[in-house]
C-alpha cells in the first residue's frame, strides 16, 4: 500500500486564483512525479524530482505550474492561475524502482 | 512517441478469470506496469514487470513480451469487488517517466 501522503483532498478556486497543494513522498523514495489526470481520466506527465532536482518538465508546467521538492519539507505544486481546463485529479507519486501514487488532490476551478 | 493502447471496457463473470491486454509502441522501454483504479481513487499499485514471461502474484497474474510490445494483466477467481479500471504504463528510459493507456474498464456480473 502507498505511503504517499497528499493534502488536501479537495479543492475549489475561483478562475485567475492560485492553487497550491501538497506532497510527502514515501520515506526513501528519491524520486517524486506529478501527474494530472483529467475528466476523461487520461494522464499527463506535469514534473518530476530526483533528491529535490528538476529531471524533467513539460511546456505547460514551465508557464503557469510551479513546482519543488525541498529537502525536509513536503514537495509542492502550485498553479499562478487556476483556469477552467486546470479542473483535474493531480497526483503526486514517489518511487525507489515502482511507482506509488498517493490518494490526489482533485481541483475543481468555477 | 509514445503510445500504450488498451480496449476500453472488458466484461466477465464472477468466478471466472478476466485478460486485460495491452500493447505498446514507444520510444524505449524500462518496464511496464499494471494499476488498479477505481472511480474518483487514485491508481493502486499491482505489478512491475521488465522481462518477458509470465509473473505469478496470486489473484493478479502478468505477462510480458517485449519482442511484441504487448502485456497483459490476468485476474483469476474474479469477484464482483474486481470491477473497476486497470491501467498499463510502460516507464520510459529517461528518468522513468510512465506513459499510461486509457484503461480498461473490467465489469463483473454475478
């Protein structure tokens, strides 16, 4: 079972509004991925971390998504401003080969 | 690129088995994994697997042939709680990036 903690579960913001959420990874898990999964339930790769490194990045992450892993503190993702087609799942995952995936924030932007 | 296909829905019977097959083409390979996931959840972990055969893990078995870019998720004794979507995702070698198909949507009827 996964010992990925996400927080919080659920969140509502208003378009234009920021949204940050958050992520402890499993304990020894050197690396940590953000994934967004939509409506139709498809996923995409947003991010991920290897000891608080970037390793890789979308385009879209590089605009309005911001994200880090620092050492001692839960990993975070925040969008600059929500906007509709931002209403997803997110999830954080961590890994030491096999890929846990913690429960998911699902935000809702009205 | 990277493509993963799965049929979309997939129905059986309780106390039968069910295959949930899964074909991949994609831009380099460093194994493949099987998710459970139910409505409004996040994916839960089944099995990893990077060499071809079979792996045996009780309920849940997997298969994997690298040569034909295919795998498949087998579920024995299926009980009606198995209903859900199972998803394959194939790890990229660069820095393990998991490509998902759209899943499969396993019904069981009594």
């Amino acid at each position: 079972n996964s010992k990925v903690i996400q927080t919080p579960r659920y969140l509502v913001k208003g378009q234009g509004q920021k949204a940050k959420m958050r992520c402890i990874p499993e304990k020894g898990h050197p690396v940590v991925f953000w994934y967004q999964q939509n409506k139709n339930n498809e996923f995409k790769f947003l991010i991920n971390f290897q000891n608080q490194e970037v390793l890789q990045q979308i385009d879209m992450t590089e605009k309005r998504f911001s994200a880090e892993c620092p050492s001692n503190s839960p990993c975070s993702l925040e969008i600059q401003s929500s906007e509709a087609g931002d209403s997803a799942l997110y999830l954080c995952a961590s890994s030491p080969r096999e890929v846990f995936f913690g429960k998911g924030t699902r935000l809702t932007v009205v | 690129g990277q493509g993963v296909e799965q049929p979309d829905n997939l129905m059986s019977v309780e106390g039968t088995f069910a295959r949930v097959n899964c074909t991949y083409s994609t831009s380099g390979f460093n194994g493949l994994s099987w998710y459970q996931q139910r409505e409004g959840h996040a994916p839960v972990f089944l099995s990893y697997v990077v060499l071809d055969g079979l792996k045996d893990s009780g309920h849940f078995s997997t298969f994997l042939s690298r040569s034909n870019g295919y795998s498949y998720l087998l579920l024995t004794e299926l009980q009606i709680k198995d209903s859900a979507s199972y998803l394959c995702a194939v790890r990229a070698p660069n820095y393990n990036v998991l490509y998902f198909g759209s899943g499969t949507k396993l019904t069981v009827e009594p």
